[in-house]
C-alpha cells in the first residue's frame, strides 16, 4: 500500500493497524499490540467499544447531520448531561481541542472587549501545550512548535507553571483571561498545585478576568474525576474539552459557567460539523458511562495501580527517576532519551509514548482492568531489561 500521499507532519511508527479491540491492536499480519497510547488519551472506554459501536449504529439509522441552524435530541441531551451535577450551565460544541481553545480564546477577548478595549492579554503558562492552530500555538508555552510559524498572535504574556509569583507578575487589569492545563499532559505529566489553581482563581476574580482549564488530555474522567475542579476544588469559567469526550469520534466542547455563558451571543461564533447528531450521541454514550461515581473511583484505583507497579520499576532500573501522575494519566521520568524505550516497546508490540522532554507517558482506556496492567506490567519489565542490556554494551 503506497503512504507516498499522506503529507509528511508525522514521525510514524513502520505499521499500519488494521483492527482493534479493548487495549489491543493488530497490524495488517494480524499481529497484536499492547496499546498504552489509546490515540493519545482518547480511546477511553477502549478500541471498537460495545457502547460506541452501539450508539454509532443506532444513531447512523436516525440522523448524522442537520446543521446548527436547528435543534436536535442528540445535542441538547449531551449538553444537558454535561451540565447536570457539574457548576455549569452552557455548552457549544466543536470538533476537537484546538477548536475548543481558539473559541475559548475568543470568549476571553470579547469579555475583555465589553469592559475596555485595552483588556485583550491572555495569560498562558510556560511549557504548555493546547494546539496547533495558530491561535492555539500562540498561548502555547513551547518554542518548538512555535517557531517556524512566528509572528504569533499579540497579547500573551507567559508565567510560569506552579509558581505563585510568576502568576502574580504577569497580571494587571488588561488581562482577559488566562489559559491554564490542571496537569500538562504534553509537557511531561505535570499536575498543577491546588493552591497555584486556587491562586489563579483569585487573581481572576480580583483583576475581572475568565480562567480557563485546558482539559483536553486531563479532563473526562482520566484523572479521576470527570471534570478537573472536582479534583482541585477550583471552579474555572470555561473548560475546554476533547479526546476522550468521544471516545474516539471526533468531538470537543466548551463548557461555561456564569458571566462566561452569556459572552458569546447570535452571530459572534459557529461550527459547521460541531455538535452534529452523530458526534452527540457517541457521546451521550461515552459520557454516560465515565461521568459515573462507581466507574471514575475504579478510574483513580486503577491510576494507584499502576503507579505502584511503575514505582517497583523504578527501584529496578536506575534511569527511572521519578513515577508522576494523577488517575490514568500516568508518567515515569527517565535520565536516558526516551525514544530508547519507546523505539524498544514498539518492537515488543508495546505502544507508549513521551512527554516533554524526558518523560514516557501511559495512557490506557480508562477501563483497563488490573489484569491488563499486569500483563502491560510483565511486557514492560522485558523492555526495560533489554534498553539495560543495550546501555551496558
């Protein structure tokens, strides 16, 4: 099969996936994979699950798409049970996280705008990660991704992660809101401190701007709690999600509460494909499933777990260096390059990813029983061993 006309914007593994199921994939020989990755923290109930392959079906036999110009069930039903038990009451819905931020970017902008015509900065922290539109680069706190595509959009003012004075420094009243990820996922497996969110909170409320959770990675139950604020005790304005949100159909939300749900007003933003029929449904279903007591309590054990099997690996191998994380979003420093075990993992049918820059990052569905952790355990210790044995050579 000719790749040849796939534009070359990414670093791709030699296979080519033909099937999936649960935490496995197969490649086109029929050979199995362990998948740590889960698209990126998206696969969160797995691949091909009964309730996504179910939903899809049923809806596909309704209605796919209609156009934001009407009302459908699918829509409001989601919208709805986002909201329910949550602090928030407004949801627009977009096709993927770099729509999310670039809509809540303009939500600030306009808030800023309706107070004085100079509040217009945006506040984003150092070593984040929240797209690739140019909007979304702008308030990215990473050079790499930024510099072939200068000059950025104005107005962001970068402070640095979990330091309560750099947050302090970089505010005054021009501020209309400031971008923060609960636990940078793409920087390295980073958890944001609950007195620096809470900090961030009051400095919002004191200088009038929105505060905005990047939870396209964290959020929808990987951490533990669905939204991020349950976890934190810190409410934000607007949310901004994604990936797991459909469990592997396209789909992302802004989720507001409050001054932020009355910015955006007839004509100000749209979406041709966002909240389609088909997407909301996926979902409904997906959602349904996570935003559940019983199965996010299952989600953090499952998070303990396997940070404590890593931790055990970490007294075996001395380039592991630190195990970090909160509920499934799970990572291990290492004082070697990473891509010396995931270039290893991969020839052991292993699929893991980095982070940053020396983190390699564990992403399973987030109903992965221990018996898979285990199995996931044994598979990686044998790597290990081998990235041991090719270092005393």
């Amino acid at each position: 099969m000719s790749k040849s006309n796939l534009m070359n914007s990414y670093k791709r593994y030699p296979v080519t996936f033909v099937k999936g199921e649960g935490i496995y994939l197969y490649d086109e020989n029929n050979e199995k994979y362990i998948d740590f990755v889960s698209g990126v923290a998206v696969n969160a109930l797995g691949h091909c699950s009964p309730v996504i392959k179910k939903a899809i079906q049923e809806q596909s036999e309704k209605v796919m798409h209609i156009s934001n110009y009407y009302y459908s069930n699918e829509a409001i039903d989601l919208s709805e049970l986002l909201c329910k038990d949550s602090d928030f009451d407004s949801v627009f819905f977009t096709n993927s996280g770099t729509e999310s931020i670039e809509g809540a970017m303009k939500i600030c902008r306009k808030y800023g705008n309706s107070q004085n015509t100079n509040k217009n900065k945006i506040i984003s922290m150092k070593n984040s990660f929240h797209g690739r539109s140019l909007g979304a680069l702008s308030i990215t706190g990473r050079e790499v991704y930024k510099t072939p595509f200068y000059p950025m959009i104005p107005g962001v003012i970068e402070a640095e992660f979990n330091n309560i004075e750099s947050l302090e420094n970089a505010f005054n009243d021009d501020v209309c809101g400031v971008f923060i990820e609960p636990v940078q996922g793409e920087g390295g497996i980073n958890a944001a401190t609950p007195e620096f969110l809470k900090k961030a909170r009051e400095l919002c409320d004191k200088h009038n701007a929105l505060l905005v959770f990047d939870e396209i990675q964290c959020g929808a139950g990987r951490i533990g709690t669905y939204f991020c604020k349950d976890t934190f005790d810190v409410l934000p304005d607007v949310v901004c999600m994604a990936k797991g949100l459909g469990g592997g159909f396209p789909i992302g939300a802004i989720v507001t509460t409050g001054t932020a749900s009355n910015v955006i007003t007839y004509g100000n933003h749209g979406t041709t494909y966002g909240g389609n029929p088909l997407a909301c449904a996926v979902s409904k279903a997906v959602t349904s499933t996570i935003k559940n007591a019983e199965f996010l309590n299952d989600v953090k054990e499952k998070g303990n777990y396997l940070k404590e099997k890593l931790s055990q690996l970490q007294d075996k191998f001395d380039f592991i260096t630190k195990v970090k994380g909160l509920g499934l979003l799970v990572g291990i420093e290492v004082s070697i390059t990473p891509s010396l075990i995931t270039n290893e993992a991969f020839k052991n049918k292993l699929l893991i990813i980095t982070a940053g820059e020396n983190v390699i990052r564990f992403l399973p569905p987030l109903n992965v029983t221990k018996e898979e952790i285990d199995l996931f355990i044994e598979r990686f210790t044998e790597v290990l061993k081998n990235v041991q044995l090719n270092l005393n050579k």
